[in-house]
C-alpha cells in the first residue's frame, strides 16, 4: 500500500522532472562540459583544456566579476530597503483583503510591459533634457544638466524598478504569515514597538527577505542588456558571456556561466543554511 502510494507520487511528478531534466539538467551538464573544450573558429573543438578556466584570472574578467557581483549587491541593498517597508505597510497598516489586492495589482501593471520598453523609458527621465534634469534647474539645485546615464548608478536605478516587486512580495507574504499574538506577547512583556520588530517580526520575516534577495542576484548578474543600454564602458560578467558568445568563443563563454553558477550557488548554500524557507510557506 505505502509502495504504490509512493510510486503514485513518482508517477505524478514524473513530468515535472522530464522537463527539469531536459530543460535545466541536460543543458547545464553540456555548458559545464563545453567550459573544458577547446574555442575555435566555428565554434568549439571536443578537446580538453584548462585554458577557458585560466583565462578568468585574466585582470579584465576579474575586474568584471568583481563589478557584476558588486553592482549586484547593491541593488539587492537598496530593493531591499525600499521593499521591505511597502511590505510591512501593505501587510500591518492596510487591513482589508480587498484594498491589499487592489495596491499588488496596481504595482503589478506596470510590469506587464515589456521589460525592453520598461527599461528603454528610462531615456527620457535620466537624459541630459529629461525629466530629473528639467527639476532640478528648475528648483535651481544645478545651473547645467547633470550626466545621469552611462553609469553605475544608472544600472541599479534600472534594477530596482525591474526587480523591486519581485523583492516585496515574498517579503509580504512572509509578514502576513506571522502570528500577530508572537508581537502581542513580546508587547505585554514590557518590549517597545522597536524591539518586538527587532526581535520577532523581522527574524520571522527573514525568508521572504532571502527569496526576494536570491531572485534580484540572479536576475542581476545574468542581465546584460540594461548595462549594455545604461553602462556604456561598464564591464560585467553577463555582458562579457554576450560578447564571447557572439565571438564563438562558446567554451570561454560557458567557462564564464559556470562561474557565476558556482558562485551563486555558494551564496544560496551559506543564505539557506541558516534561514529556513518553509516558514514562507
């Protein structure tokens, strides 16, 4: 009985795993293989080398890991300082269901844009005769346009707009699972608003904070058309994996993906170590 209700269960998620397997295994299992070909002119040759790896140490690569991972880190940051108090308002200070359901749609229209306009529009509002520069001469804060594009900060300002919902709402529904009694009680014992946040809601809170961080890192780091639209100059390990690809320098190129897997992989072991995402659950 146990037996069959198992193979039950297997049967059921068997397509689930077809499809992980063809769509996720199998293709990270041959870039993990293609990083230890050799490049050549059409492409790649079936002969191992460990010079794709070698290559990463290369100043250039160095210098662009260090930036994708730094870029990506700080807009993690600041989508996380912004995200986390809409959340908690959304979830304490707005009680009917109804106008909670109203606000998350109206944040989630406008991501039913596409993502190239989405991020294409922001030409208007950072440009030299855009919006911010027209606001600030006319409150007189700067007497020339200020250059706002091309930049770093252009990137994460892009960023944030494309993944800052993705880091509310794991973070809301995490709030709206805590128990409001666990505050409650840590109130009637003498605790200030600031410590029972300090010590219950935001520990408890803390899943939704790793989710919504593990989707803005990936996104990040794999994104290269925003840097390549808003960060002329700006060298990033995504933009780097675009160019080897288009190059043909396909075994460099997947040699450059599977360094940011490990490495975002390492991350998600060190988060989910200590922070038990079930609780989001």
């Amino acid at each position: 009985m146990a037996i069959g209700r198992k193979l039950s269960n297997y049967l059921l998620l068997s397509p689930a795993i077809v499809l992980l397997g063809i769509f996720l295994i199998i293709p990270l299992l041959f870039d993990i293989a293609l990083s230890f070909w050799t490049p050549s002119l059409t492409g790649y040759l079936q002969i191992f080398t460990w010079q794709n790896y070698q290559s990463l140490g290369l100043p250039a690569y160095q210098q662009a890991i260090a930036t994708t991972f730094t870029l990506s880190f700080e807009t993690v940051v600041v989508t996380l300082i912004f995200a986390y108090p809409i959340a908690y308002t959304l979830a304490y200070k707005v009680r009917s269901p109804r106008k909670q359901t109203l606000i998350l749609f109206a944040l989630v229209v406008p991501f039913l844009m596409d993502y190239t306009t989405r991020t294409i529009s922001w030409y208007p509002i950072l440009g030299l005769n855009g919006l911010i520069n027209a606001l600030l001469m006319d409150l007189g804060l700067t007497s020339s346009p200020v250059n706002l594009l091309f930049n770093q900060s252009a990137v994460i300002v892009v960023w944030f707009q494309a993944y800052v919902l993705f880091m509310m709402t794991p973070i809301f529904l995490a709030l709206s699972k805590i128990n409001p009694s666990l505050v409650d009680a840590a109130r009637s014992l003498g605790a200030s608003s600031w410590t029972a946040f300090r010590k219950v809601t935001l520990p408890l809170s803390a899943p939704g904070m790793v989710v919504g961080t593990i989707y803005v890192l990936v996104s990040t780091v794999s994104d290269f058309p925003t840097v390549r639209l808003f960060g002329r100059g700006i060298q990033t390990v995504g933009l780097a994996i675009a160019q080897q690809a288009d190059g043909l320098n396909w075994p460099f190129a997947a040699a450059l993906a599977v360094l940011v897997i490990v490495v975002i992989l390492g991350a998600f072991y060190v988060i989910i170590r200590y922070v038990d995402l079930q609780q989001l659950f």
